[in-house]
C-alpha cells in the first residue's frame, strides 16, 4: 500500500443474521489487501450466526469473534470500538457488504483526516439495485462545515447513517465517542456528535458501500419504542448543542424540531393506541421552542402546545397550521 499504508478495523455487529452473514464475511475477506483485521461481535445470536462466524475464522486469521449476550447493536458496536487495534473503523452492519477493494480505495485516498466520507447505495430484497446519490468530493473541510453542508440534503441513503464513513480511531476515543446503548436511532445522536468533534473531513465520490433493505430489520421494525428515542435522541441533541455559543440557528436545529415534530406525526403513533400524552411528557418544551428557528417548525411547536390533544396525523397537522399563519 505505500506511503498511504493505514491500518483498518472493520468492525460487525452480528444478531440472528444466518441468512446474509456469508454475503456480509465474503466481501470482507475478498479485499485482497492484508492492512485489516476484522471484529465480529456476536450479540447473543440463537440462530447459527455464531457457527457461521467460527467457520470464517478458522480459514481467516484476521477475523476475531467477541461473543457477548444480546446487548443491542450500539452496544456491540462500542465492544468492536474498545477491541480495535487499527488506526481507523470502518462500521458495516453483518446484512450488508461492502464492494471490491473498498479498503485499498479508502486507503489510497486517506491523508489522516478525523473522517474519510465516501458513497453508498441501497439493495432491495427482490434483487433489484438502488441508483447511488449524487457524488461529492471535498477536502479540507471541518467536520462541522461538512454537518451544515450536507446534513439535510434530501438523499436516498441519508447522511446521519454512521457506515458511510471511516474514522479515526484515535480521534473517536479522544473525545469519547461512543453509541448511546439501548436506543434505537442512535446512529441520528452519534453522527451530528461526530462531525462536532472532526476537525478534518475529507469526502470521496466512491460508492463503495451496500446497504441491504430487508423486513424485519431494527430500522424497518415498528414499535412504539422508537418513538420515544426519537424524543430521547433529541433531547440529548438539545442539552449538548443549545448551550454552545457558536452553534447559532444552525441546520441541525431543523434536525432536532423534525425528531420533536415526528413523535406526533409518525404513522407508528396510530398503531399503538394514544401515545399522544406519554410522547408529551418526554418532550422538553423549552428546548423545543429553541430548536424550532424556522418559521414552520415554530408554528407546529405552538400549535402542539395549545391543542388540548395531540396531533395524530400530518394532514390533520397541516390543517390546524393554516390557522397559525401569523405567528
């Protein structure tokens, strides 16, 4: 590799996954470059991941198997994070795969930047491929210019997913970065942390990342506990960055009244009977009214609080802000 030689560790949270593990391990092992090793957390699986894993092993020396009871995927994430040797993570998730010399693309391009950001697409279970995003390319930016630029994008593979990036190891343990355990969403209150603290940001217009879309799976799994980690998230959000002077009316301002503004709206509400007072309870109302800097949010957030019931359903929102033009 040359005088761009980086060590990689490419780290994978393993739960129930017998179905697509091999997909995930082949690409893995099919890099044909030996600067990485491979951490497979193995998080309680009942099914024959773990079987699976140990059969890889014993052909692949770089991989390594930390098995440990089901925790959640932030969890064992942060196992892999703890466990890592290489100078930089590369997150994949074990129903996913990454393409053909992915790792010797990402170590060409890396100057010792916080955060190397490249391309990904989506994969459908009919076999049918997604078309990537738009490519970028960008160098010498900080990680906060690169939030502001591109956080809200309307992209296809969204930007918060923590698997489109390679970050330094050092960096990440330095500020201590890790995955908030036991929530859903937490890839939405990692990523916003993450460029916060990245003082270098470079971006690739590789597409270089698969992500599988699959039923079933945590991100397409309805419960009413998602909702409430939406609230939680960002709360969280709200308590780090609203007392930071320089954060101002910020684009991630937008990004937190939209989690507010989605515990209300989400379908999922309606399938888990009236959640409305509970979701009213977790919401802290002041950080609220900070956060809702555009004028559409601000309407939704007076809106919410004078109604005597909680909205539950975007039209029916919609509806009752055209009677709050003026505010």
């Amino acid at each position: 590799m040359g005088v761009n030689r980086v060590d990689i560790s490419i780290i994978i949270p393993v739960y129930n996954v017998e179905q697509y593990l091999q997909d995930c391990l082949d690409s893995v092992v099919a890099q044909g470059c030996s600067d990485y090793e491979v951490i497979c957390i193995n998080d309680g699986s009942i099914d024959e991941s773990l079987t699976i894993l140990e059969e890889y092993q014993q052909k692949y020396p770089q991989i390594t198997i930390i098995s440990q009871p089901n925790k959640g995927l932030s969890a064992a994430r942060n196992a892999g994070i703890q466990a890592a040797k290489g100078d930089y993570l590369f997150f994949l998730d074990s129903d996913d795969w990454i393409e053909p010399n992915t790792l010797k693309i990402l170590a060409e391009k890396q100057s010792g930047e916080d955060l190397l950001c490249f391309n990904g697409h989506r994969y459908f279970e009919d076999g049918t491929t997604e078309e990537p995003d738009s490519a970028i390319e960008e160098t010498q930016l900080t990680g906060w210019e690169y939030y502001n630029k591109y956080a809200l994008v309307s992209r296809k593979f969204h930007f918060v997913c923590t698997v489109l990036r390679l970050y330094r190891r050092e960096y990440l343990l330095e500020n201590k970065l890790f995955f908030e355990e036991g929530i859903y969403h937490e890839d939405n209150l990692f990523t916003p942390l993450a460029c916060y603290y990245a003082q270098t940001v470079k971006v690739i217009a590789d597409c270089l990342y698969v992500y599988r879309i699959r039923e079933g799976s945590i991100t397409h799994t309805v419960n009413v506990r998602r909702l409430f980690d939406m609230i939680l998230v960002a709360n969280k959000l709200s308590s780090f960055f609203i007392p930071i002077d320089n954060i101002g009316k910020c684009q991630l301002y937008r990004e937190i009244a939209g989690e507010y503004f989605g515990a209300f709206t989400s379908d999922n509400v309606k399938l888990f009977g009236n959640q409305d007072t509970e979701i009213k309870k977790r919401i802290n109302w002041e950080s609220f009214k900070i956060v809702s800097v555009y004028p559409r949010h601000r309407r939704i957030y007076y809106s919410l609080l004078i109604h005597p019931t909680m909205f539950r359903t975007y039209t029916w929102v919609e509806k009752k802000i055209k009677s709050y033009q003026n505010l």
